[in-house]
C-alpha cells in the first residue's frame, strides 16, 4: 500500500483522523503481533498528558487587557516618555541597562568556590566548562 496522495499538488496530510502516514510504517492488526504489543505497553502505566497551552486568561493574569482605542490611563504623560527623542524623561525612566551592583559579587563568586572547584574536576566535564571557571576564579 502506497502513502502517496492521489494526486500530487494536493500537498501535506495535515493531522487528524484521515491523516496518511508519511513514514511508511502500517501498524496493522491491534489483536496479535506488534499491535498486541503496543496496546500491553500501554496498558502498563498511563500515558503522559500534554500541558494547557492556551494563553492564560485575563483573570489569570491579575490585570485587565486594555483595549486599543481605550481612553488613556496617563492622560499628563507625554507619549514619548521612555524613548531619548521628543517630550517626557528618556530611557532612564525604564531603568534598563542600570549599572549592576558588584559589592556583593565578588563575596558570593567566592561562596560557591567549592563547588565550582568539584565541577572542573570531574571527568566527564568539558574543556569549555573547566575553562570558563578557571577565569572565572583567576578573576576573584
């Protein structure tokens, strides 16, 4: 049996029950044989389910999703507020690409020391790993 469509331009079988296999396989007879195997299999332990991917909903979220041509909620901001052009303060008021704060860094880095130490000398870690804590540890 073939798994080639009739006509070819009629392009991919999409999913579903009237789906065609595109991997030549044909499972056969559930009864006896493979099929039988399969359904044992199984029927051993439940099959994993698939999580909700449905985005959440605006109850979930905990804020109302305003709608496009809602009246403004800043009625005295400028709209140009959060970029380096135009009326209102720049893009100092995202407090983006704030400089981080060191103090504690360096304290922290040298806490984990041990085990950073134990990862670079295991066997099975690599060249890249070993090397990138060694500068990380030449650094402190």
């Amino acid at each position: 049996m073939t798994t080639a469509p009739m006509n070819p331009k009629a392009g991919v079988s999409g999913p579903g029950k009237y789906s065609v296999r595109t991997d030549k396989l044909e499972l056969g007879s559930t009864a006896y044989g493979e099929g039988k195997a399969t359904q044992e299999i199984k029927s051993g332990a439940p099959l994993a389910k698939t999580t909700d991917v449905r985005p959440a909903s605006t109850s979930a979220m905990g804020q109302p999703v305003t709608s496009l041509y809602a009246p403004t909620e800043r009625p005295n901001e400028p709209v140009t507020t959060g970029i380096d052009q135009g009326a209102g303060s720049g893009s100092d008021a995202l407090m983006v690409n704030q400089p981080a704060d060191y103090t504690n860094f360096n304290t922290n880095i040298q806490s984990y020391t041990p085990v950073l130490s134990h990862v670079a000398s295991l066997e099975n870690t690599s060249p890249e790993t070993r090397r990138a804590i060694r500068q990380l540890m030449d650094s402190l």
